[in-house]
C-alpha cells in the first residue's frame, strides 16, 4: 500500500539531515506544502516554492494549530552534549522538544517520522544513546497512528556547524571505507540515505510502529 504525502512538518530542517530531506520531499510530486520549523528566516528555504517557513525561538511553543492538517511530520532535530553545553542542555533538547512536537500529533491523523541512533537504548550506561532510547520508548507508549524510528549510525556529510570527533570518523572512514563490507551493521551512511529511507518509509509503511536500523539505511538508493 503507497500513502501520499500530501503536507509535511519539518523540525530541525536545517540541520544536515533536515535539509536533504527538504530537498528530496520537494520531489515528491503529490507532496504540496512543506512547513518547516525555523529559529530564524533561511534564505536557502525561500528558493522553494513548496516550503513555508514557521518561525519561533522556542519549539516549545509549538501548539496544536501549528501541526493540525499534516499527513506527515519529521523530526530531524538533535545536537551534542558539546554543542548544547550540558546534559540537562541536551536532554532539554533531544527529549523535550521531540517529545512535546509527538505529543502534539495525538489523536491526529498524521505520520510521524523520527531520526534517532543506532545505539538507542533506554537501558544504555551512555547518555546520549540512553536518551535517544528514552525518547523511543516514550513516543512508542503515545499509540500514534504510525510511527517510523529511523537509527543511523555516523552520518556523512557537510555540516554547517563543526563537530570534532564526527570530523575525524569521517575522514578516518573515507580512507578505509573500501576494506568495510556492506553487511556491517556500523558502517557510516549519508545524510541523503538517512533522508531517502524517511521519505521511503512515509509512502510505503503498513505496521503502526516500526524501526528502521542502520542496514536498512545503507540500502537507500
């Protein structure tokens, strides 16, 4: 069964995934409106005549009004402990405001697409995998009409924003990456694989709560 994307949200669309997947829903030919959700105006948005631009300072403040009508919404949005400053920072950021933009779609009729990582576990002793498990865990209970959990593994691509140690992966990978074998369940995916799978799974999921794992990932075309 295909479902129409017919009107997409967007929140952290201006990170390396988020903008991928901008560009690739606007490919989407039955696809009519794309909102994303800015801290501020961006100029690389405005050359798409698909694409409007909500803007607030705090996706807290995100109601009920502002999702109502969507057949699909994407989160996309998720930083460092480094980049957010602390662990309340981050928490404050990958759960809370993931988890209010969820609870926002109860009893609608819209699809929610979520980018979390490879190593979410709500069990985990690392905090960041253990919030990104939390956070899974929390939107699973919600009972939303359809879920899909997408977990990468390290993401490759140019960020606006520098980030060290995904820096030296990156370049450490490229040198190796042909003594990798596809079969390995770690192995680095781009950002655009990351988006497509997304877009994948917003047509074509069945079941109401399902995960996509890295392998799934490295298959995107």
């Amino acid at each position: 069964m295909a479902y129409s994307i017919k009107n997409a949200i967007i929140i952290g669309a201006t990170g390396l995934v988020g903008r991928c997947l901008v560009e690739q829903l606007n490919q989407v030919t039955c696809c009519e409106k794309i909102t994303v959700v800015v801290r501020r105006k961006d100029d690389a948005f405005a050359k798409h005549p698909k694409v409007d631009q909500l803007l607030l300072d705090d996706f807290l403040l995100l109601n009920d009004q502002d999702v109502n009508g969507y057949s699909h919404a994407f989160s996309c949005l998720g930083t460092t402990i480094k980049k957010a400053g602390s662990k309340q920072a981050f928490y404050n950021i990958d759960f809370e405001i993931n988890a209010h933009f969820a609870d926002l779609l109860e009893s609608t009729e819209t699809h929610l697409l979520l980018v979390s990582a490879l190593g979410a576990n709500p069990s985990s002793p690392i905090f960041y995998n253990r919030v990104k498990g939390e956070l899974e865990q929390y939107i699973e209970k919600l009972g939303l009409m359809r879920v899909s959990i997408i977990r990468p593994s390290l993401l490759l691509g140019e960020r606006n924003e520098k980030r060290f140690l995904e820096d030296i992966s990156q370049k450490t990978y490229q040198k190796f990456s042909h003594l990798i074998p596809n079969t390995f369940k770690y192995k680095p995916v781009t950002a655009e694989q990351v988006a497509h799978t997304m877009v994948e799974a917003a047509q074509n999921q069945t079941h109401q709560f399902e995960i996509y794992d890295n392998l799934s990932i490295q298959n995107a075309k």
